[in-house]
C-alpha cells in the first residue's frame, strides 16, 4: 500500500515551503488509486490528476476539505463518496456523487472501506474513514473523538475503529494547545496530538503519521517538535509529520 499527501495544511493562515496545501491523501493498493479530500486550495498537479483516480472520499464540508462548499466544480468526474449531510450542507453538490451511510462497508476496487463519525464541527458534522487493502489505516484529519456527542458507547466504537489497525494518520490541528470546546454542551475543535499518540498506545496501534497541520506546527522549530513527538510516543509509537509531498509505502 502506498500513501501519497498531495497537501498537509490545516484551515490556517500561516504556510511553510512543507504546508502550503490543505490536506488529503492519496490511498495506492494494486489497481486501486483513492483521493481523500478536495479541499480549495490544491496543488496543481492534483487537478490534473484529479479523474484518474477511482474514487474520492470526503470527510466534510469544510472547504479545505471540500472544494464544492464554496464554489461549483463540475470537472470532476470521478464518483465522490461523502454522507448526506456533507451532500446537503450546501448549493454546489459533486457530479456523480454517492451518498454513504456511516458504518456501512462498501468497496472500492481492492479496498474495504468504512466511514465512522467523529466529534469535530457543530454545523458541519465529520467522518474518518477505515481502509482495508494489504494494510489496514485510519484517516481522522479532523477529530476531537470517535463517535458522536453523547454516544453512550463511545467507547466501544472507539474500539471497534482502532482495534487491528496498523497505521493511524490524524490531525495535527495542536501539538499541546488546548483546542477543544463546548457550546450548548456539545464539544467541537481538534484533539491534541498528546492525546492522539495516547490512542495509539491503549489500542496498540504502532504508526502514527500527523497531517492537517495547524499554526504550531507549521511555526515550530523542528527540533523543538521532534523532542516534543519522542517523548509522547515513549518508544511505543513511531510518529511522523507528513508535508506536502510526502510518500510513504507501508
């Protein structure tokens, strides 16, 4: 399986040479080549490639994931695989869209794939979606936690999402900035990476590869992230930060 990260950047102002495009992820398995989010600002290479893929996955309705929130984009041909409320939450819809229900398996090509909600926005509800090809990964680029506010079984989704996974690559809103918050008792923002490689560690999940990249990240000195990442992981978990660009065969 072969992971390509055309973009890593969170819905920020602040950019680097490594993150300057909104994140998604390009999932390779054999004949089978999936796109992950199609945020409005992509590399150009990207739309060129745009219809070769089998598919496209999208999380949400957040324009840096979903490109059709802000404008209407009909040179897209390929099938796009997105819940009915991410179809719904605006004018513009894709062209030859599918609407999936979460927890519902389907395939696409060699790979199972698997949409699971998550805790991220009020008004524009997410997903992350497990993929199983040769390797079995977790795409959350967006997360607070897994299931929805006041899911009494929260815990066992959480388990059931993580359980036999061999690579996590998540949100790398805060590195250990508190970003998580409640309105109307609902919470809504990002997890910190701290918590994030305490999932890895409780669900034995060895691989981490951080994405979605927020101001901290992107500003940080690199050393400085590297000591911080080491001693979050305890020798347990072997973290990266993906950038623009980034491939990675697991």
């Amino acid at each position: 399986m072969l992971l390509e990260f055309p973009g890593t950047r969170g819905e920020i102002e602040e950019e680097s040479e490594k993150h300057r495009y909104h994140s998604s992820i390009v999932v390779n398995e054999g004949d089978t080549s999936i796109l992950i989010d199609f945020g409005e600002k992509h590399p150009p290479y990207l739309r060129d490639r745009i219809n070769d893929f089998n598919a496209l996955l999208i999380t949400h309705a957040h324009p840096d994931h979903y490109i059709w929130t802000l404008r209407e984009e009909k040179e897209v041909k390929i099938p796009v695989y997105l819940t009915e409320v991410t179809l719904n939450y605006g004018q513009n819809k894709p062209v030859n869209y599918h609407v999936i229900v979460p927890e519902e398996s389907f395939e696409l090509g060699s790979i199972n794939v698997v949409a699971y909600e998550v805790i991220h926005s009020l008004r524009c509800p997410a997903v992350c979606y497990k993929l199983k090809g040769s390797k079995v990964l977790v795409y959350a680029p967006d997360i607070v936690d897994i299931g929805s506010e006041g899911d009494e079984e929260k815990s066992d989704r959480k388990r059931k999402v993580f359980e036999n996974v061999d690579i996590l690559i998540a949100d790398g809103s805060s590195l250990d900035v508190n970003m998580v918050r409640r309105k109307d008792n609902k919470l809504f923002g990002h997890a910190r990476i701290k918590t994030i490689v305490g999932w890895c560690k409780k669900y034995r999940i060895g691989s981490l590869i951080i994405t979605h990249c927020g101001k901290q990240l992107v500003t940080i000195d690199e050393k400085e992230l590297q000591k911080k990442l080491y001693e979050y992981a305890e020798g347990k978990v072997d973290i990266r930060v993906a950038y623009d660009g980034y491939i990675e065969e697991i």
